[in-house]
C-alpha cells in the first residue's frame, strides 16, 4: 500500500531566471522556447515517486517574479513546506535577488519550511556570471540545499525537486523509508545535491 | 483563422516581446528569447513605445487634429457599436475604422505621428533600435511603467490597424484606458479585483463565498484585467472580437467581462473545491474557457430562439472534459488543466477547436447557449439561486434581495435555464468524489457572443454605481474607471492622463484589509496576525490611514487630501514639472472642470466609503 504525501511547494526569484520553465520541465517535460510571463502566479501539481510506496505530491505555486508583484508572494509561502529559489547563473543579481527572498524566507515563512537554492540556466555556463562557489558557500552558511539546473535539457531538474521530496518530513508511521534519518523533520542542514544519493529510479544527479 | 495569421500573430507577438527587451540583451552574440523574455520581466522597463510617439506628436506641434478627432468622435453612435460588438465576429473588417475613432485616433493625425516614427523603426528593428542603451535610458525616461502583457495588447493593435494608425492607437489606449496598470505598482488592478469580489458576491453570492474561502481575492482574473484578455485569448479573431465589445464600453467593462468569465467555471470550480483542490481551482479560472465565434452557429442561435432547445439534463455527457479525462495521477490532472490554454492547446491545435469538427453533437444540435447546457447536461440546475442580470430591472439596494428570485425570462438571447448564472442544484449522488476520475461535466466550449451579451446584462443589473459595489470607494478619482468618457472633450488631455500615473494614491484608494477575512490563498491559515498586522501598521503611516476611522473627520481629511493632490498635479503641470517633459500644457478652465469633476468623484467616494461602512469596499 503506498502512502501520498502532499506539500506545498512555492517558487520564487527574479523574473526571467526560468521559474516557471523548470515547473514546465519538472511537471510537463517540457520546454518553451519562448515563454510568456507568469502574470500573478500559476499553480501546478507534480507527484515525485520515492520508492515503492511513497510518493510525495508537490503543489506548486509559481510566483511571477516581477517585482510588482512581491507583495503577493507572502501569500504563496506563508503555508509553504518548500521554497525552491531561483537564480540564473548568468546574471549575478539574480543571486542577490535569491538572498533577499531567502532572506525574507527565514523571517516570514514557516521555521520549517525546506528551502532550495538554485542556479539555473546551466546549459548558459559558458557565459556564466554566478560561480558554484559562490552559491554553494552561500547555501551552506544558510544551511540551504543548493544545485544548478537547466530547465533548457532538464539537467538537474527532477533531481531537485527529488531531493526536496526526500527532505522534507514524512511524518506518517509508514513513511519510514531507506535515508529518511538523513532528512528529520526540521532539519535545516545543507545538503550538496552533488554528493547525494539518487533517489530510486532516478539517475544520478550531476552538475558537471 | 488561417495558419498564416497565427504566425502572423505570434511573430508580432515576439517581435513586440522583443521591443520590450532592455539594453542589455541587443548586440550580444547570444542574444536570444532568453534575454528578450527576461527583460520582458523587468519590472520597470518604461514605455518607449509611447513615448516615442507622444515626442513626434509634440515635435509636429500637432493639435489641431485633435478637434475633428473630437467632432467625429463626438458623432459615434456608441450604442449601435455596443449592439454590433455583440454580433458574431464584431466589427468584422469595419473594427480598422472603427477602432481608431473609439480611440479618438484620426488618420491624419496618427499619419504624421507615423512619418515621423518611421526613422526610428523602432518596431520592425527592435533589436537595432534597442542597441543604443544611452538611448534606451533616454526614451525610458518617462511616466510610463511597461509591464507583463501590455505587449500583448499591443499586439492586437498591430495586427488590427494599418501601421500608421499603431502607434497612436496604442497611445490613446494606454493613456486612456490602460493607464492605471501602467504605474510602478499593483494597487489599482488590485483595486479592481476587489471590485470584481463584489461583483461576483453580487451576482453569486455562493459562488463567491466559496471562491473567497479559496482566495482572498480573485487574483486569477489578473492576467485577463491587465491585459484586457489578451494574454490568454487563443486566435487573434477572438481577441479582436472582445476588443470590439471593450473599446465601445467604458474601462470597467472589463471587470464584468472578466467576472462572466469566472461565473461559467462555476460547476467546475465548485467540483475543484469538493474535491479538495484549492490550487486547481486558480488553474481553473486563470486559464480560459474553449470559445467560439462562429458565425453560423450564432445565427442560429439569435435568431431562432423560439426552437424548443434541446434538453439534455438527463442525457448522460457525451465527452469527457479535458480537466477529468485520463487522470491516472496528480501530475497529468496538473498537465492538463494546471497550464493555461496556450500551454495544453497549441495554436495550431487551437485553430482546429474553432472548428467544431469534435463537437459536431452541439455543432448541428445546437442549442443557444450551449455552454451552459453543457454543463447542465450533467447535472440538474438550480435556476433560482441567483437571479441573471434582467435588462429591466432596477438596480440598487433591492437587488440583494431579489437575488434568489427565479430569473426574468426577458432576455431575448438567453432562456433562462441557459444563463450564466444558472447553476447546479446539487451534484448527483453518483458523482461522489470517489468517481472522482470519472468524467463529470463536459467541457466548457462556450460562445463568445454569449459571454460578451451576460457580461452587458451584468452591468446592466448591477452597474458600476451599484452601492455594493463600491466602486467609487475603491478606485480613485483619477482612475480611468473614471476619467474615462465616450465624449472625448471630456477626456483628460494626454498630459494629464499621462501626470495621473504618478499619483497612485488617487489612482486606487489604499487598500484596508477586511478584518474577519481569511487572509491567504488557503484555508489554513494560521500565521495570518503578522501579516495582517504588519499591513496595518503600513497603513498607519499612510495619510490615508485615517479612512479607518469612521469619522466625518476622517472624510474631510482624506478629501482635503485628495484635493491638495490633485491641485498638486496641476499646479505642477502649469509650472512645467520635469514629468511634462514634453512642456506644452495649456491649463484650461476646461482641466479645471474636469479636475472639479474628479475630486468630486473623490468626495463622493469617500462619502459612500463613511455611508456604506469600511468593510463593503474590499
């Protein structure tokens, strides 16, 4: 018998660092070439498989990332169990953008909320501006998980939000699963998708 | 549609995606839909467009045209557009003409706008145009803020009008139709969307309060409000089509049409929220309906009205609607219904769904409305919940009560058990959530013509003075909702209109949060006190933080206020503001009067705001 886990899982970050084209890669396997943008926000479901009998069902709330919109998003994260932050690695003030939502993240959001950094546009590297030091160091010191993405060729893509699944508590008895003592309820710790274990079924997670 | 006018229209509408990028983008090597999109997103890229237009319309020192703009403006017979605009397909060809002079936009006029824009070829060289950042700050360097989908309706001009008549279109609607969403800040389409609360609590009081336990706010009609449905409408003869019925009817006609477009979701949205699946119930009503605009099912269905309309309630559906079929898991239910129109439909899939080539049961059994007979396929309908918009019914307080009277069967289009306002009794039993996946209703293809007739009724039943409303309690003075007039002698001039973005406050009143609503877009709101209370605190600094207080003193605060604003503004428009960057502002007794006229709109918005209680307003 499985068990479903159902959280809420809200993005946010600058506009156009491809928020709702990693929701698209992620729920649709898909991608836009060109992408219209998200006015208000868009609300997606997407169910992660676990193992055999968990799945995680993540709700998503994709936030326009326009800044007239900012005074919408406590909306979006306040019942949030996960935050996906995204920057484009292209464009360093994304990352800064990154760091004020966190910011705004750790004061106003649940204290257990999980969240996730990431780069995206890694197929972009060439023309990288966002160095994976500086993003990691960063993500360590806010005991964030953090990884680089590309919605583009969905590198990095389900190993995200994989990695979030298996974060976040599963609190019901059966939910007891291989690694879940890794990822207690709370847990704030950062976590390198680089060195973490893929998930069942899912091919190692590399950002190479 | 033909093929070729699908790419036609989304060439223009990247191309006009393109004119929204900034600086940076141009003259790189990878510049790509990548940096095109993302300076799309930039949230205060300024309105070049228009103000590159307005400089030319300056540099020829060309008012003179203005005045036959007005004389043939003045002899537009608005109500027989308004009926045409109702017709299958609109304006048909006419809406070249017919446009312009909607927009009090004269060919000669926007003539000499376009020779003079012609050297900066700023729309077909985008990218060229936009290499030269120094420029790009200095065009940028105005009033005007662009933002998300305003390409879009740009776009339908572009495609619609003959170059020459663009860009001065495009001005005259931004100036005078557009302008409130065309600040640096949300308020006033959130102002809207609380108007359009009101409309859908008084239109459907259940409905309503099931949406609002859902959300706050009805933020999934945003994208239709700002981008006057542009942003979401499938083919270009649609988007055309609803034009033609906005452009002939005053700025808030949007907010109707909008909330006809949430009130046919209502089986839908009410199955969503049985289910459990608040999110989806966003999917639901951001995203829009399968329309149609076919001509010879329309004839049919006006004028032959008097056929005995099929019955369907016991005929068990014949399609599945695309929100329930073949849902083995979240994640398809979510592909199917999470992504808007464009994303599920492609365009040319879309053309295709014009054509009822899969619905040919409703194509040759057509029924009048048949939209709602679709959904009344399934399930029995309650007629007399909520009483549709009758055309000769008074409005005003008695409305609410007549609410749960049996609709007047005086519209001549629409039999009663077809309105939009009809709604499921109750579902049946059979259709318990544990049948969840099995198909329930059948897909929602609607007319447009009947959409665009309901949302008439709507305003005519409760129209924009409707004291539950609170329109003039919500939206400010200076708000297009009212500077907006079919004569356009009484049109704000462009400098003013353009000088009232600057002033938010009178734009939208700020906003005061309702005290008992549940905050939030879910049920479980628990941590909603530190939000509440920091907004409360925020208002508290405003000088507008008074209206909390129902006090007479309050009132006269908030009017001296708005009038010293407004003063304000024209003392600044006389002294040559650097906001008139383009000078030549002629301060009239006429502006005085116009002025006059707008403060007292805010009197009496504040009037009804202390009459009426704080709480009716959001």
């Amino acid at each position: 018998m499985s068990k479903q886990f159902q959280f809420k899982l809200v993005l946010l970050g600058e506009s156009a660092v491809g928020k709702s084209s990693l929701v698209l890669r992620f729920v649709k396997d898909q991608f836009d070439d060109y992408r219209e943008s998200t006015i208000g926000a868009a609300f997606l479901t997407q169910t992660v498989t676990l193992d055999d009998k968990t799945t995680v069902k993540f709700e998503i709330w994709d936030t326009a990332g326009q800044e007239r919109y900012k005074s919408l998003a406590p909306m979006y994260y306040r019942n949030a169990n996960c935050a996906v932050v995204v920057y484009d690695i292209t464009q360093s003030a994304s990352l800064e953008k990154a760091r004020t939502w966190i910011r705004e993240l750790q004061r106003q959001a649940d204290p257990s909320i999980v969240i996730a950094l990431c780069g995206n546009k890694l197929d972009l590297s060439a023309r990288r501006q966002v160095s994976q030091e500086e993003a990691k160091k960063y993500a360590d010191e806010e005991g964030l998980m953090w990884t680089e993405t590309s919605a583009k060729t969905g590198e990095g893509v389900n190993e995200i939000f994989t990695a979030i699944a298996q974060k976040l508590p599963l609190t019901a008895p059966s939910a007891n699963r291989a690694g879940a003592s890794r990822t207690g309820p709370g847990a704030r710790a950062g976590v390198d998708l680089n060195k973490q274990a893929a998930a069942p079924g899912q091919p190692e997670a590399c950002n190479c | 549609m033909s093929k070729k006018h699908i790419i036609g229209y989304w060439s223009v509408r990247l191309e006009l995606t393109a004119v929204c990028q900034a600086e940076k983008s141009a003259g790189n090597g990878v510049a790509n839909q990548r940096q095109i999109s993302s300076h799309c997103h930039k949230g205060f890229i300024r309105m070049n467009v228009i103000s590159n237009a307005r400089q030319a319309a300056m540099a020829t020192g060309d008012t003179s045209s203005d005045i036959s703009n007005k004389t043939k403006k003045d002899i537009l017979d608005w109500d027989a557009l308004r009926q045409l605009s109702l017709r299958p397909n609109g304006f048909g060809d006419d809406r070249v003409d017919i446009w312009p002079k909607l927009l009090n936009v004269s060919k000669d006029n926007s003539l000499s706008n376009y020779e003079e824009k012609k050297d900066h070829e700023m729309l077909s060289k985008a990218e060229e145009s936009h290499q030269d950042e120094r420029q790009i700050s200095l065009d940028t360097d105005r009033s005007f803020v662009l933002y998300p989908g305003y390409h879009d309706i740009a776009t339908v001009i572009f495609l619609t009008l003959p170059p020459e008549l663009h860009l001065a279109c495009v001005e005259k609607l931004s100036l005078h139709r557009l302008r409130d969403s065309m600040g640096s800040g949300l308020e006033p389409v959130l102002g809207l969307l609380r108007v359009t609360k009101n409309l859908l609590r008084l239109a459907d009081p259940e409905y309503a309060s099931l949406l609002e336990a859902n959300a706050q706010l009805p933020f999934y009609a945003l994208s239709n409000l700002l981008t006057l449905f542009s942003h979401d409408m499938p083919t270009l003869p649609l988007i055309q089509h609803v034009f033609d019925y906005l452009l002939c009817r005053p700025p808030i006609a949007v907010v109707y049409l909008a909330t006809v477009l949430i009130l046919v979701r209502k089986q839908e949205a009410v199955k969503l929220a049985e289910e459990d699946e608040e999110g989806m119930i966003h999917s639901l009503l951001s995203s829009l309906p399968a329309l149609h605009d076919d001509p010879s099912c329309m004839e049919e269905s006006l004028y032959d009205n008097t056929k005995p309309r099929k019955r369907q309630n016991t005929e068990p559906p014949e399609e599945e609607p695309s929100f329930f079929k073949e849902e083995p898991e979240g994640a398809d239910k979510s592909l199917l219904s999470a992504l808007d129109a464009k994303d599920t439909v492609p365009v040319e899939t879309m053309q295709s769904t014009d054509i009822p080539g899969d619905d040919e049961s409703k194509a040759t059994d057509f029924d009048p409305v048949p939209g709602y007979d679709d959904q009344k396929g399934v399930d029995s309908v309650k007629l007399e919940d909520v009483s549709p918009p009758s055309l000769n019914e008074n409005m005003g307080e008695a409305d609410k009560e007549q609410i749960t009277h049996p609709m007047p069967s005086s519209l001549e289009h629409s039999p009663p058990e077809a309105s939009l306002l009809s709604e499921p009794k109750e579902d049946p039993p059979e259709e318990g959530s544990t049948q969840y996946r099995e198909p329930l209703l059948k897909p929602t293809h609607l007319f447009l013509t009947d959409l665009l007739k309901q949302a008439d009724e709507l305003f005519t039943k409760f129209p924009p003075d409707h004291a539950a409303l609170s329109l003039s309690s919500i939206m400010g003075p200076q708000s297009v909702v009212f500077t907006w007039s079919e004569r356009s002698s009484a049109l704000p001039s462009d400098n003013t209109a353009e000088s009232m973005v600057s002033r938010p406050e009178l734009v939208v009143y700020p906003y005061i949060p309702e005290p008992d609503t549940t905050q939030g877009i879910s049920k479980e709101v628990t941590d909603k006190g530190k939000e509440d209370r920091r907004r409360r605190n925020k208002l508290k600094k405003s000088p507008f933080g008074q209206m909390e207080r129902k006090t007479m003193l309050a009132g006269t605060v908030l009017v001296l206020g708005v009038a010293m604003a407004v003063y304000g503004i024209k003392a600044r428009n006389a002294s040559g503001h650097p906001l008139f960057v383009e000078g030549h502002v002629h301060p009239t007794t006429k502006d005085w009067k116009r002025f006059s006229g707008w403060i007292g709109g805010a009197v009496i918005g504040v009037s009804s705001k202390l009459l009426g209680g704080m709480s009716s307003d959001s």
